[in-house]
C-alpha cells in the first residue's frame, strides 16, 4: 500500500475510532542530585504520561538525564529494574514503556542516587495512574531552525570536522558546506475532556551542550522550553520533550567565546515555536493505542585498529611538515597584527616605502619578505598542532572504545526498536544518538502521516552515524561502537515495525 493510501486509511480509521474512551494522566519528580556541594541552577525531573483506552496500556517517560544507561549518573541496569517494577506493581507492560533521554550534558554528576533514580521514576508513573481523566488527542508538527546547527562541518577534502570545544574549528577556507538539520517539531498534544490541556509531548533533533553560567546542574534548554508551554498553557499541563535524531546537532554559538554560556533563550524559541504549532492542533476522539518492539543485534565496528593507525600516520606527516622557525609566541602576535593590519605598508606608513623606493634600497621590502616568512611558518605549526591536538584525542577515544567493544567478548550489540501508536501520532525509538540523516531517512520512509523519531531512548549505544559518514572521520564516527552495516539493519527494522503500527 502507498503512502497516501495509507494516510487516507489512516484518516478513515480516525473517524471509527471512537469505540471506546482513552484516558490518561501525568505527574513528575525531582530527580536532582541532593548534594549541597553541587549547583543547581534549575531542577531535573523524570515526567511520566500514561495513557489506557481500556485495552492497551502505555508509558512515556522523559528525563533529564544524559543517557539511559552506560555513561554519567544512570546505570545499565536502571531500564529493566523500571519496567519490571512498573509491570510487576503497576500492570503496565514492561515493552509498553519508552523511556527518552533529553541528554542534557553535565558539568558534574547531577542525579540521585540509583536506588532513588528508580523509585522516583515508578513514583511518577505511579502517580499519573491514579490521576487518570478522560482526554482528547491531537497531533502536529512546529518548525524552529534559529539556533541549531549539523555540527560536523563538511571539508572540501571530503572529510568531516566536528565542532567540540575539545578541538578547534577547521580554517574557514576548508570548509565546503553543512550537514543536515531536521527542523521539525513532532507534537502530541493530549486535552482533558472538557478542553482543558493535560499534556504536551514535543519531540525535537538537538544536543543541549551549553548549560548556564558557571556550569552548574541544569535541564538545558529543553527544560526551559518546557517550563515556558507550561507557564502558557496552565490548567497543570504538563510538556514532555523527546529527544530526536540529534546525535550531530549543536546550538550554532557553541563556541560563542564572547559571550555567557546560557541556554535559556534557545528554550524560548523553542517553546515559542512549540506553542505556535500548538495552537493550529485538533483534538479528536481518536482512541488507538498500540506498541511493537523488536530486539536485534548491531555489528559491532572491527575498523578501529586500521582507523588508528590512518590517525597516526597523518599525525606523523603532519609532525614532519612543521619548520624550524625564528618566532615564539611573544614575537609573532605583534607582528602577525601588524602585517594583517596593512598588508601593503606594515613596517611603517607608505611615505616611508617611498623615500626607501627613491634611494633605490630594498631594507624594508626585505624586511616585510623575511618577517611574511616567518609569519606563515608559524600559522603552518599552529595548523599542524591544532589537527595533531585533534587526531590525539581521536586516537584516544578508538582506544577506549576498541577495549570496550573487545571486553564485551560479543560480535554484536542487543538494541530494542519499539513503535508506539498513540492515534496519529506514531514514535520510533533508537538507543543509539542517531544523526540527523538517519532519522530524516525513517521518518520519510515511514507510511503513517505524523512519524517522530525518539532517540535516546530504553538504552544507549553512543552514535549511530549513516554508513557513508564513516569514511569522513567526523566525531560521532570517531565515538561509535558500531560498524557501518548497523544502518540498514535498523532501518529495516524500523520499517518493519512502522508496518505493524
């Protein structure tokens, strides 16, 4: 069946899907870390929207956490500890519930305890059962592209260089191009019977890096955003943002050295723009609910061995072409500033050149050639050591993750895609941090009229780059677990499952 059939299907079945009644209910906890020692700028929480129309049972829960599992506060073992309690004393079934990374990035540790983190989280749950209304739903999409950047920039020598504030950019002249950005803002909006607003789930690509100022604990700006759809909609609405396919997104003054680390207006253009979209939104008696998850193996990657050694071998090309050369910092600032000041007379002012001219002296005209010498071999070592400083801790991190993938003693990693059908809205989730292409191919390929991508979500496996971004070299290749082959095992798979939704 084609898409469009498909989207007319859908669009008839939303008319007989009013049998039955859907209800839902949300609540939050603070999760943050309790540590006297540590700042806060602003609370991290785990919301939980469950929604029943008396067949089917689902979970969403988003939390302000960097990943769920493997790195910083939350452990591997958090997911399946969750969903067997959220089973075993809730009845809500274990592959019913998606768990979604914000992947805010901290400073410092900024979550409570494991044993915390969980009961918290089954609180939340908990509590948005027994608050449980009768509601309408809705689905839309925003668009907002004002701060959000592909941050591996395109070289025209073919490769990828990832802005990160552990390396420096490329020169300008190096750069080609832009990767993808997926402006697209998923919405699901859930009102209570009477009109009311009950919840808003808003799912957005992006990667909240920039924090506040001075670094302390803080849910981003998708906190921010939150806090804003909550403030304009009242009633006790709450918003819930799903991280998507931002595994190579950034804000686009990352490295906006001239100014404070705040994060708070992006949040106020996203939650703007998440609230124009929310009001052209109608909510219908549509009561579908419906989740298919499968489980299946990625390759692990086995080219890091030879990617290192292409690493050191360009750093050792790189270590031969630095020259000897005449100036240490001290001397060469001033004068780089004096020959880029005026290029044409830097020495002195041009009556001087003139009357050198007139005499038929060459001394200055030297001078500018020597001091333009040693001036460029200066700029050459810099350019040498900054990619150096790069390839280092690029060597570095394939280390580490060649010894991780080879103490698992496995060929493959277990990775669960699940679909979950909430009318017409429909989510599929990756662990990985999917970029931006990967996500834009599933949700074009998809059948349904509204697919949002929830990466980041029940587990975490690092990058999840398209195959063909491997060979240029960029940071999430760099930081992967997984060989190239994974993109079209989870692409097929996701097709699978959007299938049966």
């Amino acid at each position: 069946m084609g898409r469009q059939q498909t989207i007319a299907r859908e669009a008839a079945a939303d008319q007989d899907a009013t049998a039955g009644t859907l209800r839902a209910g949300v609540a939050k906890s603070d999760i943050t870390i309790s540590d006297q020692s540590v700042p806060v700028h602003d609370p991290l929480y785990a919301k939980a929207l469950v929604l029943d129309n008396g067949e089917t049972q689902v979970a969403i829960i988003a939390i302000d956490v960097v990943a769920i599992g493997m790195i910083f506060d939350v452990g591997d073992e958090f997911l399946p500890e969750l969903r067997a309690r959220v089973e075993g004393e809730l009845g809500i079934p274990g592959d019913n519930v998606l768990v979604n990374a914000s992947h805010t990035h901290p400073p410092r540790r900024m979550l409570c305890e494991h044993a915390e983190q969980v009961e918290r989280t089954l609180d939340a749950v908990r509590r948005a059962m027994a608050s449980m209304v009768e509601v309408r739903i809705g689905v839309g999409v925003g668009h907002e592209d004002r701060f959000v950047i592909n941050r591996t920039l395109r070289l025209k020598d073919g490769k990828g260089w990832t802005i990160r504030q552990a390396n420096p950019c490329p020169p300008d002249e190096e750069v080609a191009g832009l990767g993808p950005v997926d402006p697209e803002i998923g919405i699901l909006r859930v009102d209570r019977a009477d009109g009311r607003p009950l919840a808003v789930v808003y799912n957005y690509a992006c990667h909240p890096l920039i924090g506040m100022p001075g670094g302390p604990v803080t849910a981003n700006f998708p906190g921010f955003a939150s806090e804003l759809i909550e403030d304009c909609l009242g009633e006790g609405a709450m918003a819930l943002f799903l991280q998507g396919a931002g595994g190579d997104m950034t804000e686009v003054l990352y490295k906006a050295f001239w100014q404070p680390r705040d994060s708070r207006p992006m949040g106020m253009m996203l939650g703007q723009s998440t609230i124009k979209a929310l009001a052209g939104i109608e909510t219908g008696d549509d009561t579908r609910l419906q989740v298919v998850s499968k489980r299946i193996r990625l390759p692990r990657r086995t080219d890091i061995p030879e990617r290192i050694a292409e690493l050191e071998a360009e750093r050792e090309s790189l270590l031969n072409s630095m020259a000897g050369m005449a100036l240490n910092f001290r001397s060469f600032l001033p004068l780089y500033l004096q020959y880029s000041l005026n290029p044409q007379w830097p020495a002195d002012y041009s009556y001087r050149y003139m009357q050198a001219e007139a005499r038929g002296s060459n001394e200055i005209t030297a001078l500018d050639e020597l001091n333009r010498k040693n001036i460029e071999k200066y700029l050459h070592n810099i350019r040498a050591m900054e990619r150096i400083a790069r390839i280092q801790a690029n060597i570095s991190t394939l280390r580490g993750h060649k010894a991780f993938n080879d103490a698992s003693g496995e060929a493959t990693i277990e990775a669960e895609v699940q679909g979950m059908r909430i009318g017409e809205c429909v989510l599929i989730t990756s662990p990985a941090e999917v970029l931006t292409q990967v996500g834009l191919n599933v949700k074009s390929a998809s059948p349904h009229r509204y697919t949002f991508m929830a990466a980041f979500s029940n587990g975490y496996m690092h990058y999840g780059p398209p195959a063909d971004e491997y060979p240029m070299g960029g940071y999430e290749v760099t930081e992967c677990l997984l060989a190239p082959e994974w993109q079209a095992i989870y692409e097929q798979t996701a097709a699978e499952v959007l299938a049966q939704l």
